[in-house]
C-alpha cells in the first residue's frame, strides 16, 4: 500500500502507532484524522457566538438568551467532535470507528439544521459557523475524497464507483435545488453576467474568483468522474488532497489577503476557525465514508482479519438509529412559536392604569438610571431607587389582582441583574403579558433593546413600552390562527427612536398596531392633502416634486371619497402588513427579483428586503381598505428614498412587480419619471382590479397564491374602559 502520508495535514512520524492499528492506508487515515479533525468540528462551540462592539460573546455567556433546541445545537458539534476523539483513542475495529464517527456528524448536523431552523425565530439566530452548512456540496466533496482513494484498490473499484457518480449527483442537486428561492447555479451565472458591466479588471477577477468558489465542488465532482474510467495510480491522489483542503485552502487566502486592511478583532479569528471546521468535517466525513462503504460493501479479500469487535453493517445500523433518535428529539424541541392568541378584554380600572402607565415606567426609568451609574460610582443610591419603585409596583399590582403581583414580583427580582441576557428579559416580559392576557386586561408590554453611547463604547439596556390594547383581532390563513393587537403608548417618556404604524416579531404569537402613530401618519396625509397643490410629502429633491405632486393629487381623491376618515383604512391596510410578516415567518422563499436587485448586497439586506416587500405588496390586498393608500406609501420610498435604505428597494420591486417591467436604468437606479408613470397606471384601477393585480404580483414574486385572510373575532374592551 502506498504511504499516507501523501495526504500533508495527515502526515505523521513513523513511530505514530498504536496497539491495534490497523495496516490498511484508508483505516490508518481515519484513526489519524480522529485526532486532529474531530477538535476541529469541536472548535465550531467554542467559537464567539456574536461579536458586540468587537467583544466576543461566547455560548456559555448568553445560555439564559437561548431556547433548549439552540443550545443542544450549538454544543452538538463539540460533543460529536469529543465522541469521535475518544473513539479515535479507544476502538480497534476500523469498521466500528468509522460507524461512530459517521453517526456523529450525522446527529450533529440533524441538531444543528433543525436547531438553526427554530433560533431562526428567536432574537438571536444561531450563528453561521454552527447554522450555515450546505450540506449536499460538502457531502459530494466527501464522497470525492473517499471514492478517490478507494478506484485504486481494484477489490474497492465498483464501490468507489458508485461514490464518485453519487458526488456528481449530490453536486448537480446541490446546483440546480433552490435555497431561497433560487438554485446556486442561477446565483453562479448571476454573478458571472456582472463582468460585462464591471469595467475594473480588479473587480472581474473578484468576480471570477468567487464563481469559481462556488463552482468548486461541480468542478471536483466532475473531475472525480474521470476515475470511473481511468483509476488513480497511487491510493492517495491529488483530487482526493484537493477536494478535502482546496476550498478551504482558497478561502483562507482570501482571509490573509484582506487582513492588512481589515481591522483588527475576533472577526478574522471567527472565520479562520470557520474555514478550519469546514477543513476538519469533510475530512472527517470523506475517511468515515472510506472505511465504512470498504468493510461493508467490498471487503478485501486478502487483508488480516480485523480486530474483534461489532460487524460493520451492524455498527452502521446503530449508529443510524442513535442519529435519527438525536434528530427526532430535536425536532420535537424545535417547533416554531404557536401564533394566535384568544384575548377577551375587560375594562380598565384606575388602578390598573395606575400600574401600567405609572408605576411600571417608573420602574423602568429607575432601572436605565441605576445601568448607567452602576459601572462608575457604587450606584448605591440608584439602587435604591430601583427597589422602591420595585416595591411600589408589587403593590400596586397586588391591589388589582394577586396573580399580577405575583408576575410583577417574579419580573422585578429576576430583572436585577445588571447584565440581564436579551433573551431572558424578553421571557419575563412575555410571561407578564401572558398574565395580563389570561385575566383580560388591556394591556401590553413591549420588550425591547435601548442602545447608549457610554464613554468610548455602547451599552445596552433592556427596557419595555407600555401600551393600552385597544382592539384584538383574531384570523385564519392557511389553516393557521394568527393575532393582531391594536395598542396605544401609554409611556410617552424616555427613548424611543422608532415611529413605526406597526411591528412584528416572529417568536411573539401576534402583531402590533400602533394606532396613536396612525393617528399622526393620517393627520400628515391629511395636511398633504389639504396642500395647493396636493402632494404627497415635502419634496427632498428637485426631481421628486413632480412625482409627488401627481401623487398628491391620488391623496386628494382618495381623502375626499372616505366616507369616515383614513383612519380604519390605514389600520387596515398596517395589520394586513404586520399579518403578512406572521404567516411569511423567517423562513419565507428569497424572491428572484430580490437576489437579482441585490447580487452581490450583503445577505441582511437581502433578508430584510425580501420580507418586507412580501409585505408591502401583500397589504394591498386587504378587504374594505382603499389599496391605493399601498401606492402612495411606496411611491414616497422611491421619490424621497436614500437609493441606500432597504424600503427604496421594496418600493422599486413593487411597482416593477406590479406592472410587470422595469423601471430602473442600466446602473439599477429607478427612473423617476418611469415610476410615476406606473404609479398614475396603477391609480387609475379601481379596488378591486388593484387588489387582484397586488395579488398577482405577489404570486410572480413568491410562486404560489397569496394565502387568504380570514377574520374570525374582534374583540374590544367594554363600553366606558
């Protein structure tokens, strides 16, 4: 047999073996690999989980911010890889070692996809060097580095045949399936279209570069195939080297190339570990395929009897089952958030009033004074400024209902902490809101993050706004329950930085609608109105006043033919928005049009754009609401828009959406004067013909028909709350 130590990173002394080893190159491959590449899988756990202000915050930190399945994830890849060293220590039989070790990284990878599937939902989404693995394109360069190898071995050819063609065919799945809503290859070819409008050769190598990195797992399958006809010559060969290190070889390159001009932090180490893990799990992956397809598929006739121990078929089998039973119980832990909420109000009370619009963001102002005291003087007195209004609150939440003061006690102790996690905070919160829905009272909490510059940095401090719940409503779509509460501030005082008509968090079971900022947005739209002439808003450019003056004049109909107001139209047309972010969740398909306006935009903003247009569009679509309110929303995004925010970007996608062409020049900058000519196209529909075409464009977007909404109960507080 030839010499492993072709392989360089498995390159070891000769005086490297121990009691039981065994002299075939592929087995001798894997026992090594265990000692160096299962740390490496271990490495993803303890990487930063998320680098805040360039200070690394690790998993053990932040286990109070997390949901049992994200934990379970993110130190499944540290107890597979420990599994695997250990086994690399203590068993014989080659066959058993490669069983467990496959069996490992399967368990793991099941914990860690369905993990990062349920943190998706949550505040703080795992990572992407524990969530983000493209599984088929990293199996198929596995199945290359153990197919490779094992075409040498004549005993082994048909097996090692039946590898390479399979990485082929992972390769071609993992091309032409959609991630997203678009296939890898489309993204490729994408991206390659942009070198005739890039005229920097800089930027065309760049651009030929990461095609190639995306490509490199078609073109090492490709060229895999080539030893189904014509066998390596040698048991290790340079495919096999190159489909294991080459793309991480690549990427690190591209890391030491940018670090003199990077600045300086846990960034860089993060994605050199991460290019170290994917080095180590295909590794891993590629020796336990080796050894177990060989001793279970074609044995060779000619070795020494292995080692006693389990028979390999039957070691895979248990190693299987052990898999899917971590993946089954994970899956059970990982559901997403039930949505919909019954909520029957009650009349408020003075009293209760008192709590909610007094004593609670007393409370919450004596908190943010003690956070940001505490760090440079004793905050002694700040805290004693905490506790009475901690006490207060008991009280006077003790005076309405036991049961709510026993929630607010529960939320004032456990809230102590200076350093409270994110996530905890927002599992108090939402336990007290659970309390107040359970005894009908209309009120609200809503968690949240106040960033502050101290001294040289940022703080963060976890507060909460107090709203009055003045309407509950209950819907069905798809089969599902979704909510929406319409709320009214009670906490006028201290930070806020958001006027937003409504929100929406997919771990929160309902929707927001702020009717106090509908309230101000009608009244703006009432003023544009009123204008000589109408105009939508105050033009920030030259260019937009035209624009906005033909929008005006839509405003101006659709005001005087509202029988009672824009106001219930508004609060329409924003739930059907906030309803659209519950059903569409984290998970929502990547819309072509996003990716192709966006090629080469970082990945949040790609997120954000998507969902929110999905939204957008969505909303004009809502019964008994005037949809072209929708186009006077958007066309504002466009005419006074920074071509740099998300929402200019969603406007631009909709109108072209909704017409069905273009509006954009040949650098991707809208032309005005095409938008406004779309937009007088689409105001000239009546409602109904508009709702159908939102509908339409919808479906072109996303594929699929947009899911009716269906309402089911509104319930209001009782006369004279």
């Amino acid at each position: 047999m030839t010499d492993p130590s072709h392989d360089p990173l498995d390159a070891t002394d000769d005086d490297l073996h121990l009691a039981g080893l065994d002299a075939d190159a592929a087995a001798h491959r894997l026992r090594l690999r265990t000692r160096w590449a299962s740390l490496g899988v271990a490495l993803t756990s303890l990487l930063p989980y998320e680098i805040v202000d360039g200070k690394p915050q690790f998993v053990w930190s932040l286990l109070g911010e997390l949901s049992a399945a994200g934990v379970l994830a993110c130190f499944a890849p540290l107890v597979a890889g420990l599994t695997v060293f250990v086994a690399g220590l203590r068993l014989r039989r080659p066959s058993s070692l490669a069983a467990l070790t496959l069996g490992a990284l399967a368990a793991s990878y099941l914990v860690v996809r369905l993990g990062a599937d349920a943190a998706a939902w949550e505040l703080l989404p795992l990572p992407e060097s524990i969530g983000r693995r493209h599984g088929w394109a990293l199996l198929a360069l596995a199945l290359v580095g153990a197919g490779a190898p094992m075409a040498f071995r004549p005993h082994a050819r048909r097996v090692a045949n039946g590898l390479l063609l399979g990485a082929l065919g992972l390769a071609i799945a993992f091309y032409v399936w959609p991630a997203r809503g678009e296939a890898p290859i489309s993204t490729v070819v994408r991206t390659l279209s942009r070198l005739d409008v890039v005229t920097d050769w800089r930027f065309k190598l760049g651009f030929i570069v990461v095609a190639l990195l995306a490509l490199w797992p078609g073109i090492i399958a490709l060229l895999g195939v080539r030893f189904v006809r014509w066998p390596p010559k040698d048991d290790h060969p340079v495919l096999a080297i190159a489909a294991l290190y080459g793309l991480p070889l690549m990427l690190a390159m591209f890391v030491f190339r940018a670090i003199p001009g990077a600045p300086e932090g846990w960034s860089v180490f993060n994605v050199l570990g991460g290019i170290l893990v994917l080095a180590a799990t295909v590794a891993l992956l590629a020796s336990g395929i080796e050894v177990a397809a060989e001793a279970t598929l074609a044995p060779d006739p000619e070795a020494e009897p292995p080692p006693e121990g389990m028979a390999p078929r039957r070691a895979l089998a248990i190693a299987g089952v052990a898999a899917l039973v971590c993946g089954l119980g994970q899956w059970a832990l990982a559901r997403p958030p039930t949505k919909g909420v019954e909520w029957t109000l009650v009349a408020a009370s003075p009293a209760a009033d008192a709590v909610f619009e007094q004593l609670l963001p007393a409370w919450n102002r004596a908190r943010l004074a003690w956070d940001r005291q505490a760090r440079e003087a004793s905050g002694a007195r700040a805290l004693q400024e905490v506790e009475a209004a901690a006490k207060a609150l008991r009280e006077g939440a003790d005076a309405v209902d036991p049961t709510l003061g026993a929630a607010v006690a529960r939320l004032t102790t456990e809230a102590r902490d200076l350093h409270v996690a994110g996530r905890r905070w927002y599992q108090l919160v939402a336990d007290l809101n659970e309390t107040v829905r359970a005894l009908g009272l209309p009120y609200y909490l809503d968690p949240t993050v106040y960033v502050f510059k101290h001294g040289e940095g940022l703080r963060r401090h976890f507060r909460m706004r107090t709203y009055r719940v003045e309407r509950v409503g209950r819907f069905r779509a798809g089969g599902d329950d979704f909510a929406t509460l319409h709320v009214r501030r009670l906490d006028r005082r201290g930070p806020d930085g958001r006027r937003l008509l409504g929100f929406s968090r997919d771990l929160q079971r309902f929707a927001i609608v702020q009717v106090d900022e509908l309230e101000d947005f009608e009244g703006s739209l009432f003023t544009g109105a009123a204008h000589d002439p109408p105009r939508c808003d105050e033009p920030e450019r030259y260019a937009a006043q035209s624009g906005l003056e033909r929008c005006g004049e839509l405003l101006a109909k659709v005001v005087e033919e509202a029988e009672t107001g824009l106001g219930e139209a508004l609060a329409l047309l924003t739930e059907r928005h906030e309803l659209q972010h519950q059903i569409d969740g984290p998970h929502l398909a990547m819309s072509g049009a996003v990716l192709d306006r966006l090629a080469g935009r970082s990945e949040g903003l790609q997120n954000r754009v998507n969902r929110e247009l999905s939204a957008y569009v969505a909303q004009m679509t809502a019964p008994h609401a005037a949809p072209r309110l929708g186009l006077i929303h958007l066309v504002r995004f466009v005419l006074n828009g920074d071509p740099r925010h998300h929402l200019y970007h969603v406007a631009v996608i909709a109108f072209e959406a909704l017409v069905d062409r273009g509006l954009t020049d040949s650098d991707g900058v809208a032309d005005l004067d095409a938008v406004v000519a779309a937009f007088v196209e689409l105001a000239t529909l009546d409602d109904a013909a508009l709702r159908v075409r939102a509908a339409e464009a919808w479906g072109d977007l996303y594929g699929g028909g947009l899911p009716d909404v269906e309402i089911l109960e509104v319930s209001r507080p009782p006369e004279g709350a």
